[in-house]
C-alpha cells in the first residue's frame, strides 16, 4: 500500500496533463489539482498498513444488503477517487462474472488486473462518454471515424487505440484509466468495441481538465474550496495498450456489458449524493429562513415543507432500493435498478424547483453577498457585519457565511456545474425516463388495468 | 358469526337514512345501496363460521412487518366496508393502548367494545369531520355552537350529543359508527371532546347519502357500477350514547388521540389504494396506446414512462413506509409515518397530472365514445364496431369498453369524486405537506447544511 | 328567417338520430336535445325579423379589429349551435378565399352555398375527425379503406361518400354538416380529399349522440343543466352529395385548407371561452373560500393568487392576438395565429391544475355535497341547512349551490366532459406545442443567440 | 453634455469604492468597473452634442403608446446604467406628479432636480433595498434602528442620514444615488419616510461592490465578459443632505409613493428583458440541437417546442402591456400593471424549467467544455477542434464557442447571479402572485361565478 506521500509522488510520472491552455508540470502551482490531491493523500494515510500484502479492506464486493447500506456512507465521507475507484473495480467484477460464458480469456484477464490493482493501491477513473460527433449516426457513419474510441492497429502484443473521451472526472490525480464502449456495439462495429485500462503516463494520452475550483478568495467558497476535482477531456493519440490490460476486444454483443455494470455502482453513488445534497438544501433554507426572521412566515414555511417532502421522496426511493437489493451469481449484492433510477430521476428532475426555493427563501444577497475579505476590512467591516446582521442573536458574519454557502452551491460556478451534472450524469432526463420504463412490470400493470375494464385476460 | 343473509337481514332496524331527498325503507331500490350490500354479504360468507366463539380472522392487528405488509392487500381484495372496519378497530386499539395511563377507565371500556364488536361480527365506519361552521373560528366562538359535535346533556346513564359529521363513507351498510372529535381540543371545549360508538338505529340518528353510482346503463361504467359505496352526511339530533359506549368525555387535552390513530392506519389503506390506481392508470395507457396504433410514438412513450415513474416513486414510498415500520408498545407495527405521509402527498398532488396523460393518449373519444347501447343497436352498432376498429386485431368492443373504463374512471361521475377524494382524504395537500415537514428530521438537516457551510455545530 | 318555432319544427325531418341504443323520434322525450333546442330556439327569435331577405346580421366576417374583438363575446352570450353556425360560416369564407387561384369553381359553389344558407337562416356544425384506424397508418394502408371519409362513387349528379366522423357537437339540433378532411393528403389519395355540406335527413346519414346532460335533478346541476349539447358520432353509409355542395374532391394538394381555415375561426372561439372559464374558477374560489371563512388563510391566498396569474396569462395571449390581428386578402380581420395558439395551450395545460386549487380550497363537499332535494326535505333539510351554513352571513343553501356549482363544472360527467374537451379540442398538447412551434420566429431567435455567443451572423 | 472621455474622469471624484476587500483608487486595475464604464463612456459619446443647453433626448418621458413600447428596446441597445438613469428620471417624475397635492414643496424641488441632473448630464442608480434586519418587525422595533435608513439629524440646512442599502446596481460608475424608502412607512416612522438624491462623493458615503465579472479569459465568457455590472451594498455613516436634494421627510403617508412610481418603471425593463432572454434561449437551445446533429429528435423538438411557447407567452404579457398602457394626469404612458406584472412573475418563475431545457438538450459539455485557450495550445488544441466538431459541416470552434455561450448564461457565476436576479428582482414570486391578484378584477370574476353557480348578484 502506498502513503499519503508516496501517493503524491508518484503522479510525477510524466503524464501529459492541460488545464487552462497550459501544459501542468507542477502540480503545486493548479490549486484545482493540489486541493483534491491533499484530500486523496489523506485518504491514503487512513487506511495505510505496511504489511507487504495489506490491501484496502473498502474495495470489496458488499456480501449483504446491510454491507451495501453501509459502504455508500463510508465510502462517501471519503475523497470522490477513492470512491470513482471502488465503482471501477466493482464495474469490473461485474462485468467478469458477466463475461464468463461468452469470454472466459477476458474474465480471467480482468481477475487479475484488478488483484494486480488492489495489490499495487492504486486508484482509478472510469472513463466512458465519447466524443459521438453527429448524434445521429452510427460511428463508422461519422464524417471522422474517430468520434467513438476505435482499434486503429493491433500487434502482436496488443492494441493501438484512437480516438477522446468527455466528461472525465479526476483524471490527473488518478494513475489509471478503465475506459470501456459508451453505448452497445453492432456487427461491423468490431474495431468500436473496445474496453481497457491504461496509465495516466502511457505515451499518446492526453488529458485537458477543466474545474470549478474557485479563483476568489477560498472563505468565499465553503464548498467549492474543499471540493473540487478537475474534468478532463481525454484525447488517445494512437495509444499502445499491451494484451493483458485490453478486456474487450472485438465481441461486439458484449460491448454493452460494461457500461451496464458500471450504470449498477455509478447510480447508487450519485443518488445517495443526490439524497444528502436535498437535506442539505432544506437545511439551509431553514437556517437563512431564520436568520432572515421569515421561519414563521406561511408561504416560507410551505416551500420549506416542500423542500422536506422532495428530500423525503429522494429517500424513500434510496430505501426502497436497498430494501429490494438483488443477489448477483457471484453472491454480492446490487441495489434495485427500478427504484435506483427512479429516485435519481427525481433528483435531477428536481434539482432545478428545490434550489428555486432556496434562493426565494434566501434572497437578493445571495448573488449580492459582500466578500468575507470586505468583512475583514477595518473600514467597511464593521459595517458589513452592522447590516448584515438581523438581530442581537444573529451575526452578520454568521449570516453572510450562510449567503456564501448558499451562493457556491447553487449561484456560481460550482452550483452551475451541479445543475449540469445532476442533468447529465445518468444520461439526461430522456434516457432515465426511459431506463425506469424498461424496468417496471407493464405486464402486471396491463393485467390491472383490465381487470378494471372489465376485460378478459390476455392469452 | 354471521353470514351474507343475517347481514342483509340486520340492517333492516329502523335505521333513518335518506337518498336524493327521500327516505329509503327498502334498500332493494336504491342501487348505490344494493350493489355494495351484496359485496359485503360476500365477505361475510367467505368467513362465516357456525361455532359460537368464531371471529374473523382479518381483524387482527400485525405483530411483524410481513403481516402489516400482507394484510393491507388482502384487505383490498374484500369489500371497503370491511375495510373499515378493520381501520376502526385498529384506531381503537391504538387509542386504547395511548389513553391507558391518563384515562384507564376509558382503556377498559375500548377493550370491552372491540372484543363485543368482534363477537356480533358487526361492521362499522368512522365519523371524524365536523360541520365545522367558520374555519377560523373555534368550536365555541360559533354563531351556532352544534357545529362541532358536543354533549349537550349528561345523565346518570349517559350522554346525549348534537351535531353533525360529513363525508362519512358507507353508513347505511355498516352497523355502528365510531365518532371522534376531527381536532385537538382545549380547555373550556370539554363538551366537544367526545367520542363513543353508536348503532345506525339510534334514536335521532339520520344520514343522508350521496352515491357516485352510475344512472346509466351498467355497462357503461364498468369500475363504478361495480365499486360504488354512498358518502353520508350524518346527523346527530339529540341521540342518546349509554356511557360503556362513550370512550372519551371532556377529557380535552386527548381529544386528538383519536384522530391520531385513525390516521395511523387510514393513511396506510388510502396509498396502498392510490398506489395501485396509479399502476391502473399506466396499464391503462399503454392498452389504450397499443390500440390507437401510437405506441410507438416518441411523444406517447414519454408520457407513458413519465406514468410508470410516477407510479414507481409512489410505490417507493410504501416500501419505505413498510421498511422502516415501527413496533408499538403493545407488540403490533404500523408503516413509517414519514413515508407513508410523502407517498400519499405525492399520490394526491400528481393524480390530476397522471390523468391528463392518461386523456391526453388515449383522445377525444374518453369523452364522446358512444354507448355499449349503441354497440348492441342493430342499426347503428354494426357501424360503430367497424369505426371504433383500429385494424383487423383490434376490434371496436375492445375499444370502447376500454373507453367506457378510461371515461369512468377520470371524466365521469365517479372520476369527479376520485380527484376530490384523493386531494381531501388525508386532510388536503397543504396539511400533508405539513405533516411530513412535522416528521422530517429537521435537526439532521441543519447540522448537514451547517457542515457545509463551513460553520460550526450548534450548542 | 325562421321564428323558434319554426326552427323545432323543422327538425322534424327524418333524420336518423340515436341516443342511448335506440333511434329518437320525439326530441321531447330525450332532454339532453330538448334542453338545448330550446336555448337555439331563443336565439332564432332574438334576430327574427319577417322580411323576406332578410339575413342574421351576427353571421358576418368581421372588417376591423374591433369588430373581431366585440363579435366573440357577442356570439358566446347566445347558444353553441348558432355560434357553430358563424364558425363553418367563416371557415367556408376563408377557404373560398384560398381556393380561388387553384379551384375557382369551388370558390363559386360555396359563395353561392353560403349565401343560401344564409337566406335560408339554416344552422350548422362542421365534421372535421375522420374514425382514423391504426393512427401510425394512411388512410389508403388501412385494414378497412373507411377509416377516413372517402367517395365511393362519382354518378354524373354528384358523390356518394362513406366513412365516419367523431366528435361532432350538436348534429342533432343542426340543419346540415359541414364535412372537411381531418387532415392534409398526399397523390394517390384523391378520394379522401372531400369536403361538402349535406343535410341532417340524407339518406344513409346516422348520428349517434351521447350528452353530458345530467340525469340526476336540474337543481344539482346548476351549469350542466343549461348548457350541454349532444356529441354525435356521425356514419356516412353510403351518402349521396349534389356536386353543387360539394367543395374539395380530389385536389389533395387544398386538402387541408378547410380544417386550416377552421382552425383560425375555431381556436379564436374556443380561447375566448376558456379565459372566461378560468375567470369563472378564479371567481368560485373567491367565494368559496369567503363562505368557508378562510379566504384571509395564507395558503389559500396563494391558491387564489395563482388562479388570478393563471387567468390573467390566458387573457394576455387573447389580448396579444387580439393586438396583432392579421388582415386577410378579402377585407376580414382574423386572429395572430401564434398568441391564439398559446393561449389555448396553456388554457389546456394548465386547466387540471387550476381545478385542482379550486377543489383544494373548496373541500370535500365538492364530493359529498347533499342534493338540493335533500334541503327541500321537511326531515333531514333543516339539518342540512343547519349545518352547511357556516356563520349567520353565510346560509346553508348559498354555499350547497357553490358546492353544486363546483361539483358540476369540476367534479362530475360536465367537469370530466370539460377536463378531455380542453386537451383535445385543439388536436391535443403535443400539436399545440408544435403550432406554436412552427409560427414562432426561430429565425430571429437564432439570430439573437448567435449575438449572444459572439458568432458571426449566418449567411 | 459630457463627451465619454468627460465622463470616465468625472468618476475621479473621491468616492469610497472598495472590492474584494480593498479600496478601489484607480478603476483601470479592476476589470469588473472599467469594463462597463467603457461602454457608458461609448452612450456619452453616441449622444454628445456640444451645444451648452444640450440635453440627450433618450430621457424623456413617452407621450404616446408607440413611444412607449420604441423607448425600451433603443435604451436596452444602450448601456444599463444608462438605462438606470431613464428610470431614475422617470420615477421622479412620476412621483412628483403624485406628490403635487399632498407636498407642493417637494415637487417643485423634484423638478429642479430632475432639469439639473439632465444638463449636468449626469447617471443616477435607485436605491431602495434597506438591510431590513429581522423581517418580522417595523422598522423602530429592530435591535438595530438603523436596519432601515433613516434621519439622524435634522439641521438648518439638511439632514443627517444612516443606514444601508442593498443589491445597488452600479454605484461605482454612476453620479448620484435617488435614495427611497424600501416599503410603505406607518405614523411614528416618521424619520423612515425619507427620500433623497446623493452624489457618489459624499463623506460618510461608501460602497461595497461585487461582480460576476469573469476572472477567467474573455474568450470563455462571451456574455459576461461583455455585460457585467457591479453590484453594490451602499453604506450611509451619517451623510448629510441639503434640503434642495431631499424629496420626502417625514410624510409617512406618500412613503410607498416613489417605490411605487419606480416599479412602474422598473418591472417594464425588467420584463423586455427577460422576453428577450427567453429568446435567446430558444435560439441557443435549436443552435445547439443542430450543433449536435439531435434537432430532429422527437423529445428534442418537443423540449425546443416548449422553449418557445414559454418565450411567446411571455411576450403576449409584453404585448398585452402595452396594448393596455395607461395614460397617467402628466400626459405620458405606462404600461398595464396587471400584464406587466404578470409576465414578470411567468419569467421569473419559468427561468429556472427553461434553462434545464437547454441544458438538457446541450449536453455535458456545458460544465466540461475546455477553455478557448486550449483550443489555441498547439498539442492539443488540434485533437479538441477534432473532437468537438460533430460533422464537416459544424466545426469544433463553433461549438466550443456556443456551449461557452450556454455556460456563461446558465451555469457559470453569471447564470447564477440571473437566477437569484430573476427570481428576486420584482420582490421574489410570492410579492408578484400577491400584486397581479391586487390588479385582478376580482368583483367581475365574482360576478361571473355566480351566474355560473345560479346564484342572484350580489347588493
């Protein structure tokens, strides 16, 4: 296992890595790469054990439905790599037991590339939505050929692959890449149905990240300040990939294998997020609701009673997940797909009307809010903190702290990024709809609906 | 024990009970009375045993979550009036077991009525909402001081009460009503905190019903000509209650026990119900979409998956409400306040939406589909199959009987009484909205929001 | 002109009009036409006038901008049939007009047609929903080739025609139809390009009507009772048509100029009703909640509130189409396509969700509200007067004919009726949505977001 | 007149301007003041003529309906503090012309004022918005007397005023400030009920100021780089006004009068601006949709379809306005308040549903976009021009440069001050639902629902 140290040191291995139209050397001088890196070498630090064959006990398939209750939590309290890592091993396992039958070679390679993995601690980010060019046609229909990740050339020892990657969390501060097909595969399509692991460092990788990290002052951003990890966009210039790290190559009815095992993890991740991100929201709406002394107010108390039953609505569809968690054959379990995508639909569907309410209730200073340096000023200061507070028992400092909270998650870059991402990252509203659609049992429903008509059954 | 015969046969006792401004002496010509008599005789027979001691079975309360699970739909499969009296035996063991240590007496009396009222195998309704006259002003600030219930004698043997109670379902057809107070009570309103029991037959007792029962020809309504039940507006005109009856007598400061316990298992039976008839409304679209020849369309399969999310969430509040069931005092469960509370909001806020869907699929002709009549007219009904055909596998029957279901069901008499009953039945949606803001871990909220904006805990 | 008297008699014609499975002979035994052919009787006599040439002033096109303001609210305080009349008037005006550089024969025939129709002070309803078979198919891919209108026969007099109409208001109490093509065709199907007028008492014409018209006392039916009009399903089995009333036959390419012109005529109209109709709930709220004593409650405020911004965005887009009235070649001044749209749009739309708040302040009496027979009944009325009221200012049989009132408009066969007309008498949401669509000025909207981005203009 | 270069060294007056932290001294160093004073600068030299009784003829008032509706769109071509000063001028007349009956005096100096302020040709910004402190309480009811601004000091020649005002637009690069109270003041307030004009350099006068100004490269913010307008929080240490500047003192009863007359004003500009936001949004949301070959998905369109009928309603508001402008006692026009208001409230509350709509058919790429600098890297700039093209006929530039477009407009720090503005910029949802119900006509609504409901008119 690695130290918080050795970790740090060990991203120095002369990745290709972009940020604001400049090469990044040293990372020391990106506060959008360092802030994150600290957070993942603390994680590091906490589970560090010197034994030579220790490995992190938190990357394991949970074995009950309370062990997946449990490790979400976890999990979360952790740094987002850490948990990005997890999801790609457990999209992996999954992905194994699935591929057992059709392509046991690749199931045997991926069991050991990821005890190789777990064995080397290192961590890893999914990488899955391609560039697509023209959404409307199929890849080898693009203008330029290269608009999905494709084989260009295979070896004897292994694969040349091109092509770009969007929408990839964490990259810089990750030492490999699991990167797999976004969508399923048809005949003719071989050289598309790709899936692979690669280091950050291989020869032809490139990545251009982007954040939300923060360029005023950190007391201005509670959240942001802490929280940001950098989205890149990954660009494969004919990058080598050897046989044993290639997992998919060619078998294009099983393209789909991957993306759909990592659709399992990635949506019990982000609507637990989804679920904690709705109570802090009401939260926050109650606290500037009292600072603000409208708490008792009947139309504040009702859109606080709505934030309540939108947080209340999110969890119950997390509960009911977990309540109806299945058993997969190699014995862990996964939480039900039906409610999963249900209660994350919602979150997203209503991201939107809850942060509506909160800046209703909040007010006007929430995009006026002075800084917390003007705060700080001997001449303005005192003025600031003066008006800013709402009586003896609020400061203005407490309460332009809260407007700060409030601005960061939901009216400046970090809150833009979150409208966007809650939107996008089950793949849009249209494609959850219809996921949860798949799942329902319409049979049931239609023997239902003719019993009530009065109709015979089918059949 | 008795059965569907001695039923009929019981509910001849002088009972005073009116139907469109005359009394009904012969319930045999009053359809909206008949037809569900004959369901209740009907469960009636199902557990009719001869042996002196028999009870029946259903009216038992859960001791584990499987039997609360279990015994909702169970419930649902018999008549609504054995329903309901299920419901008032529950709410008067819950209340029994919450008055024992301010009013034991009270306690004892309750025990002794329900084991009597299991023994006569009676069925019985609840009476909660009052008259009610101003709603901004208190019982005893009326212009007329009956518009809440109240004692207005006591005697040596028992009470005599005034007043009346509204939208009280199915009086005619049970045997005894459970009167409540409909609200928490003070000081100085002791006379209006009362609740007892009291027989159809007792003197000064009148109701007077309405009904959603078709007055067309049957066919033409295929949910409501079979399920209707009469809504009673229930007078109580100086009726005499002996005291073994009267369960709560001024004893203000537990006025809201009843109603509280009501609500425990009311609330469980109506969003198991709307959970369902959401199921209904999906099924039903999805046929009437196969028939119209437009599932295939990209508009019509939205709306569709938006009904299957709709129906998914609710039911992800029922199997939040069921996994998270709490254990009373006295060893029986009863469902998640919290959830149960959310998935009933949503039910009752998202019906109207789910319906306009349902319309807006399945055409015009939910409102404008002529007659089965029409069907069976040698003239015309030849015409009217060849037209309401949509191809050789869809024959015209099938898609008006489908009609005359989506029409009864949403654009009829008793899809009318359906949008009110589902706004109204827990109390409206401003007072749920409340509820679930009363039982929403508030404080967990604050401490998450406070942790995000970098503040300190409280204390 | 003809009196009223006349008007009845001169239904006397041996049409074939069936009503709940049988053909009806005396309309005075069917209420659901009687009620209605009296209020068209009204009208017949307010504009009588004994000279022979005289003619309905009301059946103008309207030649300024005032006056297409002033004649809407003119037509809508007289019945539906004379209403309808002026609607295939104008629509037959406005086709003519498009039709005379391409079909300059047809335009003669229906100047000729319209003025005789006018000498003849006739009433008529237009025919515009075909039966339509499998909706994902032509009309000639059809299992049965009638699906849509067609002629069957040329004969050197005329057409014969067979096929279907649905959803045809009033035939019953019209003297002819004006039969159109649901909507545009392509080469090949030159015989469903048809449109003509044809009187109620051809050979082999049925009409099959069905009738919102309340079945239970007139006095519990304070809108329905006055207001319905029979909704007919109309068959064509085999139905000759004189060429000199024929307007369209064969030329695909004007095939939907009729329904385009009725479109103009028939969305004015129906905009201007539903902007009073959210008046009309916006006003029952009001009252309601003052006799309910909470019209100062916050909530209900709000509720309130809503209704009145609800009612007032309908408005703006009548004003606003009012305001951008377009000239047409021939003089006459007809609505802004594009505000008229969508202001019905939202009209339909929003028309479930104003009920909604209406019923939520309303309460549950909306359902169980006792009949005004019951409060004519010496036993229970006083009771029910008793306690429906709700202060000495506020009488029981005030707020039970509110209730009533509600009930009928929103809660019953009318409401239900009112809820599927709303949506799809415009041809549903999702071809609203496009109308406005296509009339929108994406153009200039493009053009605007180019700016915004820093674009260069297109071109 | 002042020529721009006049103008950009009349802001060298002294004043005590501070941001993030520091007082500002030279604007050239902060780009959020010298941005936009680059562009009052251009309005001055448009409109610059050098003829001493020169006065610019944007700020007149409109004498007619068409120079109403002309007058916003060439003042929104300008810059916006421009645009404040129309307002600022137009609110003063309007309430001098209210005030002539109650308090002559204060006429008379208004409009020496106001024909001061046009030939010393100078820009103003209204203040209203006080600190308000708790919102439950009155104004000497706070524990803090100055939470609302008020008169300290009354001296011979003046008076003495402290307080704040918040969420200024501007205050940095106008002259003077029009000072006014937030809201109606009570008898006993009298030292509330103040109104005044101040120069920016007046002792004890400061100015806090923020910015969405971006701090990224210009070429990743082509909106905000371009519009940005400081914000300011403006404190009063004690400032002294002459009495020739001071337009209320102490008339409790004509308090609400100069808010009033600047809402008139106010909510016009607001609205056309939000009509043309809308706008721009539908074309953003079809260029986009083209961009990436998805605008003939059916779910697309259908998402496109609503963007404009929410952009055509609220123009029909505009329009409606407009048609019913209103003349006021001085001879100009204002627009209806009940249509102005009520397009405002659909703007606001409709922003946040329509910006998901773009963001939803945009795609990821809005948060993930690489910056325009990495597009001009020589390594990777060419594979991000590859990758984000879509076709050969849309380049990755272009869009690059649209989704930094939607970026900087939805979810970046500038969308998110236009949410909060939106939401909060007529007085937030629930005072504009309260203010269209005041303008409704609520007795014909009344009237309306009777008749409905059978019932005699009232009186």
């Amino acid at each position: 296992m690695m130290t918080g140290q050795q970790y740090k040191e060990s991203l120095n291995d002369g990745r290709a890595t972009y940020f604001a139209g400049r090469r990044v050397i040293d990372f020391d001088e990106v506060p959008a790469f360092s802030t994150p890196r600290g957070h993942i070498a603390d994680s590091y630090d906490l589970f560090y054990r010197p034994e030579p064959d220790a490995v992190n006990p938190m990357f394991q398939a949970p074995e009950s439905k309370d062990e997946l209750r449990d490790r979400i939590p976890q999990l979360m309290a952790l740094d987002e790599v850490t948990y990005l890592t997890y999801q790609c091993q457990m999209t992996l396992t999954t992905a194994a037991s699935r591929l057992r039958s059709v392509a046991p070679e690749m199931t045997a390679r991926i069991d050991r590339y990821v005890a190789d993995a777990r064995r080397r601690d290192i961590r890893m980010v999914e990488c899955i939505t391609d560039a697509k060019g023209h959404r409307g046609r199929r890849p080898q229909d693009q203008d330029d050929q290269d608009a999905y990740v494709r084989v260009v050339e295979r070896r004897d020892d292994g694969i040349v692959v091109r092509g770009a990657k969007l929408h990839i969390t964490g990259t810089p501060l990750a030492h490999e890449l699991l990167v797999m097909p976004t969508k399923a595969m048809k005949p003719g399509e071989e050289d598309y149905a790709v899936a692979f692991a690669v280091p950050m460092s291989a020869p032809g990788l490139m990545s251009v990240s982007t954040s939300f990290h923060p360029t005023g002052h950190p007391a201005d951003y509670p959240v942001s300040g802490r929280l940001s990890l950098p989205d890149s966009f990954v660009i494969f210039d004919d990058v080598f990939v050897p046989y044993e790290r290639v997992f998919l190559d060619g078998q294009t009815s099983s393209a789909a294998v991957f993306a759909h095992s990592l659709g399992l993890w990635e949506r019990l991740g982000g609507t637990s997020l989804m679920v904690q991100q709705a109570d802090e929201i009401a939260g926050l709406a109650q606290l500037i609701a009292e600072a603000n002394g409208v708490d008792g107010y009947g139309h504040v108390r009702e859109k606080i009673a709505e934030l309540t039953m939108h947080a209340t609505l999110l969890r119950a569809g997390l509960e009911a997940a977990l309540a109806n968690a299945e058993r997969s054959e190699d014995g862990f379990y996964f939480p039900s797909e039906l409610y999963t995508n249900a209660a994350r639909y919602l979150a997203a569907a209503g991201f939107s009307a809850a942060v509506q309410k909160l800046q209703d209730i909040a007010g006007g200073s929430v995009a006026t809010v002075p800084s917390m340096l003007d705060l700080d000023n001997p001449d303005v200061g005192p003025f600031v903190e003066k008006y800013m507070s709402t009586s003896t028992e609020v400061s203005g400092r407490y309460r332009v702290q809260l407007f700060h909270a409030i601005k960061d998650l939901t009216a400046d870059k970090y809150g833009g990024w979150w409208h966007v991402v809650n939107l996008h990252s089950g793949g849009g509203l249209y494609a959850q709809r219809l996921i949860t659609r798949k799942h329902y049992d319409m049979t049931r429903a239609k023997a239902l609906a003719r019993r009530v008509a009065g109709l015979p059954d089918e059949g």
